[in-house]
C-alpha cells in the first residue's frame, strides 16, 4: 500500500519531547516554543513569528487582530480550505469568494479589484501547493484600496515569491504544521508570522487569553490582567519539541520533497504530449516547496474512475477542496464575485497523487506506471 501521506518524522522528535517533558514547563512559551519561533524570526524572517496550535487559530488570531467587525467583507478564493474562511466568519464576516487562475489554482489577481466594495477590510490570498499567488498585484490593490492583507501559507512553508519566503509579504501570514503538512508539530500547529510591527503587541495579548501575561513574564508590568479579547492559542511545549526536530531538518525534507517532485514531473512528459494528463506550472519567480504533487486530468468521471483504479492498485490518491461558494455555509456567509468560470471546472480534474518525506523511488516509479497504465486502457 503506498499511502497518500505519511506524517514526517526527522528521528529525533523523541529525544526532544523526553527533553521538554523534563523540563518543569511543559505548557506555551518553553524553551523549545522560543526557539522554533525565533528560528522563523531569523530565517524567513520577520518581526515576529508566534506558534499557535494550528493554521487555523492562526487565521482566527489574524482576524481578532485587524478587528474584523460583523457586516465585513473579505476576500479570497472559493478554491481553499474550510479555515481560510471560517476565521473571519467567526468574527461576522462576509466572504467574497473570486475565481481562481487554472494554472496556479491561486487566487486570479486581476479580478480582486472588482470584488472590492466599501465593506471590504482584507484580502486573503491562499497559496496553493506551496506555489505563490502575485503578490505584487495583490500588495498594489492592498495598497490603493488600504486593505489588509493576510496570507494562507498554510502550504507555503520554505516557499517565496521573487525571493521573499511567503508568508512574509502580507501584513500577516499562516503556516499549519498539520501531520500533511511538510513539517509538523506533532499532528497539529500553526505560526502566524507578523511583518507589521503595529500588531505585534497586541498577538501577544490575544494569544494569552486577552491578558499582558507576556509582558509581566518580561517584567514589563507587575501583575497580568485582562487588558483585551482573546483566546487560548499557545501550542504546548510538546508540540513545539516535536516541531524543533524538524526545523533542524528543514533543509533536508525540503530537498527530498523536491527530488519526489521533479521525478514525477519528468516522469510524466510522454503522458502530457499524448495530452492526457496536465502538470503543475510554477512561475519562474516563484520557488516552491514541493507541498504537493497534482496532475489534471480531462474531468471529473477521469478523476473519479483513476481514483478507483489506483485505489484497487493500492495507491492513494486524493482530490481536493469542494469549492466553498457551493457549501451550505459558503452559501449563507458569501457571494461570489463575478462570472465564476474555473474554481468548479478546474477543482473537479485535479488529482493529487502521494508525495511525502521518505517516499521510495520505487514507490513514485509504482505511481507512475500505474497512473499510465490506466490511460493504455480502452476506458480512459
Ligand atoms: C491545512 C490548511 C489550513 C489549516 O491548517 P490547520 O493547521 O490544520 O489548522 C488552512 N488553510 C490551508 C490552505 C490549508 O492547506
């Protein structure tokens, strides 16, 4: 059975969680939660980087901080996951789903502006399999129309546009350390990544349940109290061991991950000019971090029956994200802007096909000959 996803695991996570679980804190804030965040810090880097218990509390810390009210809207693509939208439904947000461009699946820059209306407070820009959305585009409208901007890059760890890691672009970013993730913290986990030093204050106050307890732990005041809003999210100090072991490996679940990619990409040319399958196209300013491996195919009943067919091969595929803007609650809480031309045609022939760290060479070669076997057959 080859899996569609296995959980990276570096050989040292043990160790590090025996460390911390010596160690007499074993809650938020540790010596291994301050040390990944200012591994971000240093390298990305940024003004300031705060492990949260997933993306997803990330997103939600994002939207507390540019203090969405009920009645905004906010912009994004239909094409991403539930959290991307929900954090600021939460808050009584509207969404405003736009299309997607087929050859990224990002968000199309150039139809953002029209989506824009007097309600509008942010941009959402998710990138997709690691691979930027225009950012330039994206910060110029941010700019004009004195928007927020806040960028999923829940896929995007390592990744960057025009030489700056993503993430780092908005006025805030997301990272998930998910187990499908390319780097985890055991399971579950995020990092918002702040690059405008207005929030960093309050993040910190939010993180900690409304309170100033990381300035009285600075001795910056001496007692902590309730001062905002807030919430629960500070990842525990096992988590962020779990996360240190990676992090040490950063470089190296990267480059493996790449070499996966590449040899699916090359290994598939024939399928591509017997025009069969499409691949992934990755803008020659974007470098990527091999999140993903996709291929499209001609619709979904292709989809559908190659799914099966690798399933009854022992090899699991997936496909990926019903479009928001057609869910019961995508329907209640947006609209989509404009004619919505790719976000359902393009979702519906995208197949993922297994890609993660410590696959065998064997195991992509298996992949690909039984992904081209299926179009030798007289039903494909
Ligand atoms: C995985 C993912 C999330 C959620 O991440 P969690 O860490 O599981 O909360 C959000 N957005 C996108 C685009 C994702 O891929």
């Amino acid at each position: 059975m080859i899996p569609f996803n296995k959980p990276p695991l570096t050989g040292n996570e043990v160790q590090y969680i025996t460390e911390a679980l010596k160690g007499n804190k074993i809650s938020g804030d540790g010596p291994f939660g301050k040390r990944c965040q200012q591994w971000f810090e240093e390298n990305l880097p940024t003004q300031k980087a705060l492990l949260t218990p997933s993306c997803t509390a990330a997103l939600e810390l994002a939207a507390i901080l540019i203090d969405v009210q009920s009645g905004d809207e906010i912009i994004m693509p239909s094409y991403t996951f539930v959290s991307t939208a929900n954090a600021f439904v939460l808050r009584g947000a509207k969404i405003v789903f736009v299309d997607i461009r087929p050859d990224t699946m990002n968000i199309d820059e150039t139809k953002i502006e029209a989506a824009i209306t007097d309600r509008t407070k942010a941009i959402v820009p998710v990138h997709y399999a690691g691979v930027s959305c225009e950012m330039d585009a994206i910060m110029d409208i941010a700019g004009r129309y004195s928007l927020y901007v806040i960028e999923d890059a829940a896929q995007g760890v390592m990744s960057s546009y025009k030489e700056r890691p993503l993430g780092t672009i908005g006025h805030l970013g997301a990272f998930s350390f998910h187990e499908t993730k390319n780097y985890t913290s055991g399971g579950e986990g995020g990092l918002l990544i702040i690059n405008d030093a207005r929030f960093t204050e309050r993040a910190e106050v939010i993180r900690e349940k409304g309170t100033n307890r990381s300035q009285f732990f600075r001795g910056q005041v001496d007692k902590y109290t309730w001062v905002d809003i807030g919430s629960s999210y500070l990842p525990s100090e096992m988590q962020a061991a779990y996360l240190w072991a990676q992090l040490e490996k950063a470089n190296e679940i990267n480059d493996a991950r790449l070499r996966t990619w590449k040899s699916y990409y090359d290994s598939f040319r024939k399928l591509i000019q017997e025009g069969f399958i499409e691949l992934p196209i990755i803008p020659d300013y974007c470098i990527h971090n091999a999140h993903m491996f996709y291929i499209k195919v001609k619709n979904l009943q292709v989809r559908t029956e190659l799914l099966e067919f690798l399933k009854n091969k022992n090899i699991l595929g997936a496909f990926h994200y019903i479009p928001l803007h057609s869910t019961p609650v995508g329907k209640d809480w947006g609209r989509f802007s404009e004619d919505e031309v790719y976000t359902t045609s393009e979702s519906e022939r995208l197949l993922r096909l297994p890609i993660f760290f410590g696959i065998k060479d064997e195991e992509v070669s298996l992949v690909v000959k039984e992904v081209s076997n299926f179009f030798k057959e007289p039903h494909a």
